[in-house]
C-alpha cells in the first residue's frame, strides 16, 4: 500500500509534505496535531505506546520535520495495517467504535506543514487533591504529600513550564497561519484555575481567533470564570467541548476530590452546560468510588449529560482488579446492573497487601486533610479508615 508515496532520507521537508499529501495516511494524528508532555518535550500521540518523544531542549519545528518522527508518518503512509505501538486506539475501536485516530481521520486538512491542533498540558497547577491523582498533575496534592514528609523540595513544575512557555505560545499561534481553524485540547492541573491558560484564552479572543478556535478542555467543575466562557448564544468559541470530571456526587465527592465544595460544583456544572456546545462527565472508577456509581449515574442523567467511565490503573492499590479481600467487603452498597462489568473487575487480579497498603496511604494524610468519617461514617467504619 501506498509504495508511490515515499520518504527517502534526505529528502527535503517540503518534498516530503507534497508526498504526504498525495495519500490519506492510515492515521493523521501525527500529521496534525502537536503534543506537549509535563517532561518539556514533544510527543507523537497521547494513545501510542510506546510514544515518540523529542530530544531534550529540541525546538518544536525541529521536532515537527525531524527524521524519527517522519519515520513512523512514512509507516503510516505506507500500510494500512495497525502498527504495534497503536493496539491502545485499536482496543478503543474494537470495544467503543470510537478513538482519537477515527476523530481526527475525519478532519478534512491535508496541509501537514504545521499542526492543524495542540494537546497542551499546563503543568500541575490545581486548587484540589483527588485521592488518585499525583503531584505530576495536582499543586495542591504536592504541597499535602510535603506537609505530610511524603515528598522532599519544592514544587518546580510551575517554573519549568513558565521558561517554556513564550516560546509554545508562539508555536499555537502559528498554527492560525497555517489553517482556518485550530482545536486547542487544555490539559492541567485544572486548567480554569490557571493564571496561564486563562491569560492566554483572554489572548485569543482580544486577537479575534476565537471564532477559529475548536476549544476543548478538562475540568475539576470548581471554576468558572464567566468572561471566558459567557453563554453559548454569546459564545466567541467556535465550538466549545467541556468534560467534566466527577468520581462521585455529593458530600463524598467532597472527600473523594478533596477541596472542593459540592453545591458550588452542582452550580458550576449548570453554567458550564450552558456555556458549550458538548458537556460530559467523565469518571475515573476505583475501589475509592466503585460504590458511588449509582448515585453518580443519577446524578448525570439529572443534568441530562453523558456520564463517560474510565478505569484507575495507577496507583496500583487503588485499582478495583488488584483488591485482595472479598469483594462483599468493599461492594457495601446496592450493585446497579448496568455496572456488573465493573462490580466483576473488583479483585479479579489480586495483589496481596494492596488493600492495607490503601488504608495506609490514607492514613498519611491524617494530620492535612479531614477524614472520610467526616463525609461517609458508615463506609469509614466498614473500611477502618
């Protein structure tokens, strides 16, 4: 397939761009939309594994032409087969029919200069502290795992993002030459309680580029700053695509996503509703919430909205395969049929200790954050947390 169209090493960047023009690859991810990383790098994709990454300190164009990254856009052109680093998105495909390759194969660009969208990640600035997050992604779960001799040094997400970050900006706004419209993915942290990622949507409507501006971001549901994302009939987006994440709904979620105030998110989720075009709640399940799911699910379809369930994998004691008690000690509450897929996942690969090793985990955090008898004293007994 495909042995008209070829890259030979050497061959100039603009060679090579007429060539990937003249046949739809196998996937354009990686020929349309630009990747940043928590590491300061680049990478091909967000699904692949293993992904690609640039060099250290490797400027974006350089990494957009360089020869490992045209290397796999030539595999991609060359078969239609799924390559081995892709089974993620073929998974996805075969259990869901959907993946971010079939998403992006139906956006009519065939201008591969430069990205047509960005996947940005924002460091780890964020006002919550979810029990299955990290300091990777969290501000707040940095400075508790400090307070609590966890985590030794300062927080220096924040500075090396900052170094990097007027040189990004300027690769984004590039892609406004390139093409009439840019999807913009955020990614935190929590992104609406970033002084950055605000200043910079600011940036794009006072540029008049938010009417070719796909914007697409994950959000806690703590924040809602109006100016940015006022009334979809006033909307400056020209399509505005909101997921919101709750693990559960009520005063647990309150512990669960610790930091945040429940009747604040219930309202934050009705102006966030009616600021976008598309709003989900996305959930991440473990053995934190697997009891929660009913109360969630009624909770989505109150608000009328797509309630999307992904499984905790990390860390390893959290997720509901590696339980290693009964499962009638965990599963207290009603189990909701619809759900059995995720009730038989609970201890099904059993990892000894993982559920001590759960409670211990919590337990460090005793002296920073309030305890779950304070929001669920029932489940607190059951557990003996």
């Amino acid at each position: 397939m495909g042995s008209e169209v070829r890259i030979l090493p050497g061959t100039p960047y603009s060679k090579i761009i007429k060539c990937m023009t003249q046949k739809t690859p196998f996937c354009k991810v990686p020929f349309l939309v630009g990747f940043t990383s928590k590491d300061e790098k680049f990478r091909d994709c967000c699904s692949k594994a293993p992904y690609i990454d640039s060099d250290a300190n490797q400027k974006f164009e350089d990494w957009w032409s360089s020869k490992k990254l045209n290397d796999f856009k030539q595999q991609l052109l060359d078969s239609d087969e799924w390559p081995s680093e892709c089974l993620n998105c073929k998974k996805k495909e075969d259990q869901l029919g959907h993946s971010f390759r079939l998403a992006v194969n139906k956006w009519p660009e065939t201008d591969y200069r430069y990205p047509r969208a960005w996947n940005i990640s924002f460091v780890n600035t964020c006002n919550l502290a979810c029990w299955t997050c990290h300091e990777d992604t969290s501000s707040t779960i940095f400075q508790h795992k400090k307070r609590a001799g966890l985590i030794n040094g300062n927080n220096t997400y924040k500075s090396k993002f900052e170094r990097r970050w007027p040189t990004l900006r300027e690769n984004i706004l590039k892609s406004y030459e390139y093409h009439e419209n840019v999807t913009l993915t955020i990614l935190g942290g929590e992104p609406l309680y970033n002084p950055i990622v605000k200043e910079f949507l600011k940036e794009l409507i006072d540029k008049n580029l938010a009417p070719r501006t796909n914007l697409e971001f994950h959000t806690n549901g703590t924040q809602y700053p109006d100016r940015l994302l006022p009334p979809i009939s006033e909307s400056p987006w020209k399509y505005t695509c909101i997921f919101i994440s709750l693990d559960a709904a009520g005063k647990y979620a309150e512990w669960l996503r610790y930091g945040c105030d429940w009747d604040k998110v219930d309202r934050v989720v009705d102006k966030l509703k009616q600021a976008a075009n598309l709003v989900e709640i996305h959930c991440v399940l473990s053995v934190l919430n697997i009891n929660q799911i009913t109360t969630l699910r009624e909770y989505a379809d109150s608000k009328n909205l797509k309630l999307r369930i992904n499984i905790a994998i990390q860390p390893a004691f959290m997720a509901l395969e590696h339980w290693d008690l009964p499962a009638d000690r965990l599963l207290v509450n009603p189990i909701n049929e619809s759900y059995k897929e995720f009730y038989d996942m609970v201890g099904s690969k059993p990892i000894k200790g993982s559920s001590e090793r759960l409670k211990e985990y919590i337990r460090k955090f005793d002296g920073v954050r309030r305890p779950l008898s304070d929001f669920d004293e029932d489940f607190s007994k059951t557990m003996n947390w």
